[in-house]
C-alpha cells in the first residue's frame, strides 16, 4: 500500500542542443490539421448569450418531455451560482459564457431526418470527407454510426438491424421522445446535474448526443460509435451520451470528434454516463481531434468534458480509452465507479500537445465494491511549447477489501520547450487493498535522431517509431479500426512493435 | 575508399580539426590514437553526419562521392557504421525491432531483399551468441537499462548484423573488462574483409593487441602529427604521448 504522495515533474534540461531533432520533431508534430474544413449550411440557431429561455428555445426544439426541461432549469439555476474551476493546471482568458450560441441545427429540408435521402447532401459529404460514410452503399462494415453536427444527430446507420437484437441506438433527441422511461430513469445517475460547473452547464443546455441500451444478455455484434462534428461559428458544442449495458451485455462504443480551424476558442463541454450492471461490458474508446489552435495558440477547442461510468452490477467492467491529440485546451477525466464486488476499471490514455496546446487529463477510480480492480496506463507526449498534466485520483474505500490498482504513467518530451507534469493522488480506506504506482518521464533529442539517423533510419521515421512504441500499449486497446487512425493521428506508420 | 583532405572543423567557435590529411583503401584496418581532447571522437562523428560540428574546410570523399553533402542516413544506407563511445538510450523501442528496422532500411536502399522477422531472429540469434550477448538484452528497449560494457556489445553486435563498408569505432574499449575486450575485438575481427575497411578510434594501445592495425595515426591538437604501423602504438604505450604533442607544436 503506498502512502498518498504528489509529485511534480517538468521535463526540461538546459543545455541541450536541437539542431537536427528540432527540425524531425517540427516535421512531426506540425503536419496540417486535415479537417479544418467549414461545410456551408443553412443554419437555425439560438440567439447568443444564456438564460432561461434559452434552455426552454432547446427543449422545445427538440420537443422533450416535462421531466426533462424541468431537470434542465433546475441545473440552469444551480449553474448561475457556480464558479468555474480553478484547480487545473491550464491557462486561458475568461470565456464569456453570454456570447456563445447555445444552439445551431442545419436547417431541416423537410420535417426532420426521417432518412438519409433528407439530410442535406452538403452534410453527408462532410461526414465522406472525414472517412464516416452515412450512406448504405459505402457504409462501414461493422461499425453503426451516429453522426452528430453542432446541436443535431443528422443520421443513424445500422438502427434497424440493431433494433433486431432489441438494442436501441439512436441519437439522445430520439431517445428522449421514444424511450423517457429509460431517460428518467438513468439521466444523471452516474454525473448528477450538480456534478461540477461544465457537466452543470452541459445539463441545462445539452443540445444532442448518442443514446445506446443494450438489453440483457446481448453481445453488440458491432461497433457502436459516434462522430462528433462541430461546425457552425461562435457555437458551443454539448453533447451528452448515455450507455447503458444490462444484466450479461456487452458493447464497444467510438466516439470521433473534429472542428472547422478557426482564430477564436470554442467551448465543447460534453457529458457521457455509462451505467454497467452485473456481469456487464463498455468498451468506451476516444479520438479526440478537435481543431488545436494555430501554431501560435490562437484558435482551438476547449476540450471540457466529464465522463464517468458506474460499474453498478457484480463483476461488471468499463474500459476507457482515449487518444486525445487535438484541442487548445483538454480537461477531461474519464472515470470508474466500482460498485459493484469483483468490478473492473480501466483507463488507458495517449494525450498529444503541441504547439501551445495544454491538457489536464487523467482518471478517478473509486473502489468500493469488494476486490473490485483497475488499471491506468497514461501516456502524455509534449512537444513544441505543449503543457501536459496527469491527473489521477485512486480511492479505495472502507469497504473495498482486497482491492487492487496499477497505475503506470509515462511521459514523452520531445524537445525542450514543452513541459510534462503528473500528479496522482491515492486515497485508501482499508487494510487490504493494495495500489501501485509506476511513472517515468524520458526525452527524444538530437542524440536519439542522430543515434538512429547513423543506423540508417531517418529522422521522421526515428520520431515516429519512437512515439508508437510509446504509445503501443495503449492503441492495442482500440478497436482496430480506430488504432489505424489513430496511428495515422500521430503520423505514425502500424508496423510498430515487435512481433 | 575514403579520402580526407584538409578538414577542419569546429563546434560552436572552437576549432577542434585543424587539417585532417588521411586515405583509408578498402581492406585496411587505421587506429587513430591520441590524447584526450585532440579531436578523435570529433573526427569520427565528423565522418557519421554529426550536425553538431560544423566543417569550415576541407573535402571527403567516400567511394567517390562527396561524402559531406550526404546527410547521416545516407551515409549510413552507404554503408558508413559508427559504434558510439556513448551509445544512447531509446526508450520504448526493442533492440531487435530498432536493429531491424535499420537493416531493412540498409537492406532497401541497397537493393538487397529485406528480411521479416523470423529471418531476422535467426540472424539475430547466430550473430549474439558470437558476441557472447544475453537474449534479454534483445527484447530490452534500445541500450535502456544496459551496463557500459552491454552497450558497448551491442554496437558490435549492430555492426555484426549490418555489415557496414566502412566502419568507424570510437573508442569502444573504454569501459570493457578484459573478457569483453577480447569478445569485441573477436567480433570486429571477423568483420575484416578486403572489401571492407575499420577505422579503430581509442585512448589505449590495449585494443590494438587483439584487433591489430594496418596503420596507426596519433591525432594532436586537431591534426594528424605522426602515422606508423602497429609498432607505433606500442612505441606510445611505452612514452606516452607528451613527446609527439612538443614535435606537433614546433
């Protein structure tokens, strides 16, 4: 059992030259953002700024049910008397929350997206352009897509022959209106409306996200995932996602994200509640790519986002995994409460900053359950002027007998400017659980690249081989369709580790 | 093979070669020797690519080709092989895929068929029992975590498997105890070819017992001041190297 302990680590050392590997890792970590792109809709949206009436403007635009306009005030009037947080170890101006549009929605061409044939073809071709097909011959095998654009689902792939299995996927609007029971019941029970100032702020305005439920005993034969784009100007984007696996399920849920390049920030503060009960499984896997910024900082997302799961049931089990490269600014801690007796946690995270990109990222695991177990690999690379914080909390509470938690968190500095900071925080309550905690900080300069450079294997390649070896134990977690793109993310070829 | 003219170079403001004149033929075995801080190891990262020194004069040509507009992969691709006298760390990179990677790329440049990894692991295997090498150290990552004297085996081992045209060692005694010594001389030597060509970079004569030079060369204050055969080496054993440093500056 350790003792709870901080520490701090800033991965700088003068003296070092950065001649050769200055320019390697410029190349790397300075390629385009591809999808920068902006699709030209004709927009419905709310009027700027927040009160009252712009949450009651969404919840009757999307026609919802009593219960849940009721619980969007009450979060509303919680958020006017809370304060941002300011723990984090992030930097930026004030954002003022009455010039954001809490709403935008291409305009519907006819009622509503019953079918593909009426979404707007200029949307279908943003989602082609960004490798999500929607339409039924081009389609993704295997994988069931929800495709969010600012405030709306526009589509849902796969609906039917998933509804054949008596598994509901559909967009959180949809759900709504044709399964409340399941809303009510299951709306807030793992992030409660007063959770913290962003999930308060998502809870009143929240405008679409996925909806999944997966009844008892069923194996999802197919990826579920959502793509997540943000479009429209000066808009918020807040989703909210809620999985839930019955008794015996089983389900492994993408989520992707980009975002038109622009000079000013845009906030993205999304939801995502995952419920497991006994002997259930959420795979839950992140590639997070929203627009970073520029070069010089300028732009770029700001990534507020709170996602936890409850393994509820007895040897229940939630994975999380995330890639998170893109965003000015990530503060995000996908989190594990283990209820349930003989439940399994686990976190396995690559953050990239780059440029002037901060993330603040990490996991809370909170044992309650008896010889409930989890695990977090993180691993955070630095690069250009990039800040990147490990944030982890490990609770075992009094209950939690014979509990165990691995935590190993390593960081990556590529070359000198940037800045690697990790603290864990451990928290235990009994006798018999035991935790352990592994970090490591190591640094690519100009004597690795040149190192490899005289073995013949040139400086582009050398960095990325040596971010995927860092980086493997985590992507061989992903689906292997995301572990390709998110190898691609990194500008970093598949043939990365041995055997 | 390879023909120095003249080079000088410098790190930061410092000169540090001041005129290097040396021609090295396929086949030939040259020690370099000289005292601490006469320019040896800036020498041999002078010919690897090192962008850290900065060559204000001179030419090299290494089979005909300007070897300085070549950058270091290329000179490596070409068949040029440094063994470091301080051979780095990488993190989270086996040994094996790292040296896998790199003949391949070798392999490729060269026209030569490239091996998959089961190929690789029996030429892997034959070339570290020669060294005497423990197969845990192949699936380490690259030299993390290695003793000096590990480290030291593993150039020879990656230069074993590369076979290089030309190779350059700095100074890869230091730090060898007398068994490993031998090892590593044992693996150079079985590298000698008339179609290859060792350049031995160290302080000791002591390396020269076991790998024994064609010429051996004394580099002080930046240039080459005396070149002899093998007897010369035994000759600075014997005196040191205070008399050739007075000759240099007359």
């Amino acid at each position: 059992m350790s003792a709870p302990n901080t520490m701090t680590e800033q991965g700088i050392k003068p003296g070092f030259t950065d001649l050769e590997s200055g320019s390697a890792v410029e190349a790397f970590v300075s390629q385009d953002y591809k999808y920068g792109f902006y699709t030209d809709v004709e927009q419905e949206t709310a009027p700027r700024g927040l009160n009252e009436d712009t949450v009651r403007l969404i919840s009757s635009k999307k026609n919802e049910p009593r219960f849940l306009l009721d619980w969007r005030l009450k979060a509303y009037r919680l958020w006017t008397t809370m304060k941002e947080p300011a723990w984090q170890n992030v930097h930026f101006p004030p954002i003022d929350y009455q010039n954001i549009i809490y709403y935008a929605a291409p305009k519907p061409k006819a009622k509503g997206p019953a079918n593909l044939d009426e979404v707007d073809p200029e949307i279908l071709r943003t989602f082609e352009k960004l490798g999500i097909p929607l339409d039924e011959q081009k389609r993704l095998s295997g994988i069931a897509v929800d495709a969010v654009f600012d405030s709306v689902s526009v589509a849902t792939t796969f609906k039917d022959k998933l509804g054949e299995l008596g598994i509901i996927f559909c967009s959180f609007s949809e759900a709504a209106q044709n399964h409340p029971g399941l809303i009510e019941k299951y709306l807030g029970s793992v992030v409660p409306f007063s959770d913290n100032f962003f999930a308060t702020l998502n809870s009143a305005v929240f405008s679409d996200g996925s909806f999944c439920y997966i009844p008892k005993g069923v194996r999802c034969p197919m990826e579920l995932s959502t793509y997540f784009r943000i479009n429209a100007r000066d808009t918020g984007q807040f989703e909210r996602t809620l999985i839930i696996a019955e008794e015996g399920s089983y389900v492994s849920y993408l989520e992707g994200c980009t975002a038109p390049m622009r000079d000013s920030n845009q906030l993205h503060a999304a939801v995502v509640e995952l419920v497991a009960l006994d002997n259930a499984q959420i795979k839950y896997s992140t590639i997070q790519n929203w627009y970073p910024g520029d070069k010089e900082g300028k732009g770029g997302i700001y990534n507020f986002v709170t996602k936890r799961g409850k393994c509820a049931g007895v040897n229940s089990k939630i994975s999380w995994t995330q890639v998170e490269t893109g965003s000015a600014i990530t503060w995000k801690y996908p989190s594990c409460i283990l209820l349930g007796d003989n439940s399994i946690g686990e976190f396995y995270s690559v953050a990239l900053t780059n440029h002037y990109q901060q993330a603040d990222t990490g996991t809370k695991m909170i044992h309650i359950g008896r010889n409930s177990r989890s695990t977090i690999v993180s691993k955070g690379i630095s690069a250009g002027h990039g800040q990147n914080t490990y944030r982890g909390m490990v609770k075992m509470l009094k209950g939690a007998g014979g509990a165990r938690n691995y935590s190993q968190c390593d960081s990556l500095l590529l070359g000198d400017k940037c800045g690697a900071h990790t603290f864990p925080y451990l928290e235990v309550k009994n006798s018999t659980s035991q935790v352990e905690h592994e970090a490591s900080t190591s640094k690519i300069g100009e004597d690795q690249i040149f190192y490899c450079r005289q073995r013949g294997i040139s400086s582009e390649d050398a960095v990325s081989m040596i971010v995927n070896g860092f980086c493997k134990q985590v992507f061989k977690e992903l689906p292997m369709e995301f572990a390709v793109e998110a190898q691609k993310l990194l500008g970093v070829s598949l043939e990365g580790s041995v055997g | 093979m390879l023909e120095i003219k003249n080079l000088q170079a410098k790190a930061g403001d410092k000169e540090i070669l001041r005129g290097i004149d040396l021609a090295v033929r396929a086949g030939e075995v040259h020690a370099i020797m000289g005292p601490n801080g006469s320019g040896k190891s800036t020498l041999a990262q002078v010919l690897a690519g090192r962008e850290t020194y900065a060559v204000s004069a001179g030419q090299v040509s290494y089979q005909g080709r300007d070897l300085l507009a070549m950058s270091p992969e290329d000179r490596a691709r070409e068949g040029i092989f440094l063994a470091f006298q301080y051979p780095v760390e990488i993190p989270g990179i086996s040994n094996l895929y790292f040296l896998r990677t790199a003949l391949n790329t070798v392999h490729k440049h060269q026209g030569l068929e490239e091996l998959d990894a089961v190929d690789f692991l029996v030429l892997a295997k034959e070339k570290m029992k020669a060294l005497g090498m423990e197969e845990s150290l192949m699936t380490r990552p690259v030299n993390e975590g290695f003793s000096g004297g590990e480290k030291k085996r593993n150039e020879i081992f990656q230069m074993a498997v590369l076979e290089p045209k030309l190779a350059i060692l700095d100074e890869t005694d230091s730090g060898l105890d007398i068994d490993a010594l031998r090892i590593v001389a044992d693996g150079v030597n079985a590298l000698r070819g008339p179609e290859r060509a060792i350049i031995v970079v160290t302080h000791y004569q002591r390396l020269l017992n076991y790998i024994i030079p064609d010429y051996v060369h004394v580099l002080s204050g930046g240039r080459l001041v005396k070149s002899g055969d093998k007897d010369l080496a035994l000759e600075l054993e014997d005196k040191g190297y205070a008399w050739l440093e007075e000759g240099a500056a007359a």
